[in-house]
C-alpha cells in the first residue's frame, strides 16, 4: 500500500507539472510527453465544429421564417426527430454526470439512469400526439388553447426559462471542466467558448441545425459508449455478476475498507439519504420528463401526430440503450480508472480525504475512455462529449429563445399585432442573452455534479409544468386562474426548496453549514402542491371567463385526439 501512495504521488506531481506546463508553453507545446492526447481531441474538435458549422450555414439558408426557425419548418421525419430527441436527452449529464454517480456511489447511480428512462412511456401515451394536434411551436401554445392567452403565456414561459437555466448549468459545468482537462485551459475560458459556438448554432441555423446536430452527435455518442461498454465487458468476460465483484473488491481496496463495507456500494442508500429524498428524485424524473420545454418543442418539428409518436418509439429505444450503457460505464470507471495512479488528483485526496480525478469526478467517462481505448479513442470520446453539450445547450437554447420572442414578446407584449421578420430578430437577440447568461452560471457553479443540477431542471419541470400542462389537455375543469396559481405556487415552491438545499444554500453559495431545507429533491412536496391549488382555484372559479373556457373544452379534446382543425404549422 504503501508503495502504491508513493507511485500514486509521484504520478501526481508528474501530472501537476505537466498541466503547469501545457498552460503556460509557447511553440514547444508538442514536447510535452502526453500532449498526443491534446492534439488528437482538438483535432477531432475541430473536425466536429467545422463541419456542424458547415450545417449551420446551410441551414440558414433554409431558415427564413418563425416556423422555420422554431420547428425546421414540421419537415422533419419521425425516426430522424426521434434521433433527435434522444441526441437532445442524452446530454453531459447523461453521460458524464449518471456514469460520475455510479462512480462515485454504486447501484444508486441507477436511480438517475431508471429515472430519465421512465419518464418516455408518459410522454408516449399522455402528451405526445396531443401536443402535436394543439401546438403550433411550443408548450404555451397548447395550455393556453382554451385559456386566456396573455397570463397562461406569461407562466408557461418564465417557468420554461426556469427549467432551461436549471438545465444550462448542467451543460456549461460539464463543458467547461472537460476543455479544463483536455487543454489545460481556464475554466472560464472553456464556458465563454462553449457559449459562443451554441450561440452560433442557433442565431443562424435555427431548429434545423439544432436537429441536425443532435442527430450527428447522437450516432457518435452511441457509438462511442458502445465500445467502451463493450471493453469493460470484455474485460470481465461478459459477465455482469464478476463485474460487480471486481468492482467491490477495487473498491475496498481504493477506499481502505473491508470487503463487506464496499460491498455496500451495490445496495441503495449512499445517494439518497433518506426515502423521501428517493421518492421526491423519481417523481421529478418520471414526469418532469413531459414538461421539458426543449424536449416538447421537438414534437411541432413533425408533419403529424403519426410521426410524433413514431418519434418516441425510436427515441425510447435509443435513450434506454444508452442508459444501460452509461451504468456499465461507472462501473468500468470504478475497475479502471479509481486504482489507476495516472487519474488521480492525490494532492486534492490529501485535502478533502475523497477519492478525486484529475479534472473532477465528472469526468470519470472520460478517464476511462483513456484506459481501455488509448490518446485517440480519448480523443473521439471528448469531442462527443463536447458534441453532446453543445447539441443539448442549442437545443435548451431554442427553447428560452422561444418563450422570449414568441411567448412574452409576440403574443402578451405585442399581443399578437407583430410581424414574423421582428419575431424573428427578438429570438436572435434572445438568444444573445440567454447564451450571456448560461456563461454566468456556468462559472458560479462550477463544482456541482452535473447529474444533480439536471435532476433539479427535472423537479421544477415536474412541479411547475407538468401538472398545468396534463390538466390543459384532459381535465375540463381547468380554469386561467387554477392554470397560473398552480403553476406558480409549483414554481416558487421547487425554486425556494432548491435554493435553501444544501447543494446550493451550503455547497454552491456558503451561506452556512446547515441547509435551511434538508432534503435534496423539491418534487415531493411542490408537484402535490401545484396539483391541488390547480384544482382548488378552478373549482371555486364561477367567472364567466371560467364556463366559457370549460365549454370550449370539448372543442380542444376533439382536437387532441384527431388533429381535426390543423391546417399546418400556420394554424392555431
């Protein structure tokens, strides 16, 4: 063992010093021993953002219209949108957070990858060929069909920018600590890049490069995660069962605990503390899955409700293929990568007493991916990681630009007196801001689990659109004034729990020691909250405004089921 730490230290400041060195090196940089690594991930960069670029400007061409811009014009095929959304899904918290966590914690890392899987059969039967027959571009379109526009707008588009900063976080933490890494560049610096790619991605490609995006990175990243499952496999010879125990045995060895005590690392308790902390993290993922504005604005992309559900038959399969990859993948890290000296940050273990990589647990996939496939695969697999955030982060980008321009601007400002060239423009500049603002926060939470700030995007999706959303379409009852007090009650609620949560109360703003909230997952108690002040203030609402909008239920169902009124994207 002993041995073992002096390897493990020496290996480290071998490490340290060649980061000091590729940081601060002029024309010599290929000198450096492990610069090999470097250059064949920012050639395999290059080659990925050349050639998106390229779309990029092919796309624009195509773009010049709202409806183009927003859903690439309903031309997108179903098995291509479904390629798509599991591209849009499968984003750096999948694979660089769910593998971290599995890393770091064991089978309780499955409850993230169960989590995210569960949430499409709900999408599949509940929203998605509904939400194609009411919408036109985007969530607002559909709760407020029958409902006053102007207040039903204003909530379902500053809870969608909600979620979609929830979700940036997530992107920006993990692009930002992977060009960390791979160029020794600062943190801040790899966050401004990232956000000046996605910015260009959208402002002139619109949903059609989006798309196409997705659908490059998500053939890449499958690929990718299929060899490196299929390495870690080989290794154990298929066998899930020797996997686990090699995994236990490594790990007792890495932590200096008994066989039995890491043995533990197979049974659940080591993430969610608590039972309530586990129920509130599945609800949140099983149905903030279908309030998910990027996720939902895939669906308008499509000519009908036809190809809507095909598209989440195809993505389902793609998406729970991946998730049994990413859990193989933790484990792999844990053989290959936690015993490994060459991975270890030893002087941040000295600190804190925790095994740490070099670059953050966040990068456990990564690391691995060096292990079992050498510099190149490295290479490949960090520019599908790369690939991966900015693909999610244009998507999600898309979206908030969308609640802005079409939402807020278009239809409650301007109250639909606008023209398409204005909407237009105000999503470009919208886009500018948002991407200035993902920047921002990606830098002030640059030490959370990227896995964990998604599952926060999840729970104020669940809490704040998921239920106005599902009662818009099957419940008559619902009234403007039950829509916008649920939603916000279900809003404010889920933001304040997270906000006084020791993940941000203690660990991101060191407020204090104690959280002021203790458990983790908000879904719990504000998605039963948003539900019953939904119902209480429609039920006990007589205004005239309120039976009008309950008679033109029936008009709205009709339409849901059979796509009866739609002319095309131009129609409402």
């Amino acid at each position: 063992m002993k041995k073992w730490n002096s390897f493990k230290a020496k290996a480290a400041l071998a490490s340290t010093a060649l980061l000091s060195t590729l940081a601060q090196a002029g024309p010599d940089l290929g000198a450096a021993e492990q610069q090999a690594t470097n250059w064949s991930a920012i050639i395999m960069f290059a080659i990925f953002v050349g050639f998106t670029l390229l779309i990029t400007k092919w796309a624009a061409k195509q773009t010049t219209n709202t409806a183009d811009f927003y859903t690439a014009g309903g031309g997108i095929s179903g098995f291509q949108n479904g390629l798509a959304i599991a591209g849009d899904y499968m984003s750096a918290a999948s694979f660089l957070g769910i593998s971290a966590m599995v890393f770091m914690s064991g089978f309780d890392g499955l409850l993230y990858s169960l989590g995210f899987m569960v949430g499409w059969p709900i999408v599949l039967f509940l929203v998605a060929e509904r939400l194609r027959n009411l919408g036109k571009f985007n969530l607002s379109d559909v709760v407020s069909f029958r409902l006053e526009e102007k207040p039903v707008r204003t909530l379902a588009a500053i809870s969608s920018l909600v979620v979609v900063a929830f979700y940036l976080i997530a992107q920006m933490v993990g692009a930002g600590q992977l060009i960390k890494l791979l160029f020794g560049l600062n943190y801040n610096i790899a966050v401004v890049i990232v956000g000046l790619l996605m910015m260009a991605y959208v402002m002139f490609g619109g949903m059609l490069a989006t798309t196409w995006v997705q659908i490059i990175k998500a053939v890449m990243l499958l690929s990718g995660a299929t060899f490196m499952a299929f390495m870690v496999m080989k290794e154990v010879g298929f066998s899930f069962s020797e996997m686990f125990t090699q995994s236990i045995n490594v790990f007792s060895k890495v932590h200096d605990v008994s066989f039995e005590k890491a043995s533990e690392i197979m049974g659940p308790g080591s993430l969610a503390k608590n039972p309530l902390d586990a129920l509130s993290l599945g609800l949140a993922l099983m149905f903030g899955t279908a309030g998910l504005p990027h996720i939902l604005m895939r669906f308008f992309t499509v000519k009908d409700a036809k190809e809507a559900r095909k598209s989440v038959v195809v993505a389902t399969g793609f998406i729970g293929y991946f998730y049994l990859l990413t859990f193989i993948i933790g484990f792999g890290a844990i053989l290959f990568v936690s015993n490994n000296p060459q991975f270890l940050d030893v002087a941040k273990m000295a600190v804190t007493g925790k095994l740490e990589l070099v670059g953050g647990n966040n990068m456990a996939a990564v690391h691995l991916s060096d292990a079992v496939g050498g510099d190149l695969f490295m290479g490949f697999i960090s520019a599908v990681a790369f690939a991966t955030i900015l693909a999610v982060v244009a998507g999600l980008t898309l979206s908030g630009a969308s609640a802005i321009s079409h939402d807020l601007y278009a239809n409650v400002l301007k109250k639909g007196q606008t023209t398409p060239e204005s909407e237009l423009r105000m999503s470009k500049i919208a886009t500018l801001g948002l991407a200035i603002f993902a920047m921002i926060l990606g830098i002030l939470f640059e030490k959370q689990n990227v896995a964990f700030m998604v599952g926060l995007a999840f729970s104020v999706a669940a809490c704040a659109n998921f239920p106005v959303l599902v009662l818009s379409m099957f419940w008559r009852g619902l009234t403007t004034r039950g829509a916008v007090i649920g939603g916000l009650v279900g809003l404010i609620t889920a933001v304040t729990l997270i906000i006084l949560s020791k993940a941000v109360w203690v660990d991101t703003f060191g407020i204090s020691e104690t959280p002021v909230n203790p458990f983790n997952g908000p879904a719990i108690f504000a998605m039963p909250l948003a539900f019953i002040c939904c119902w209480l203030f429609s039920v006990t609402d007589n205004s005239p405004r309120a039976q009008a909008e309950r008679k033109a239920f029936n008009a709205q169902f009709v339409r849901s089921q059979t796509g009866i009124g739609i002319s095309g994207a131009s129609d409402h």
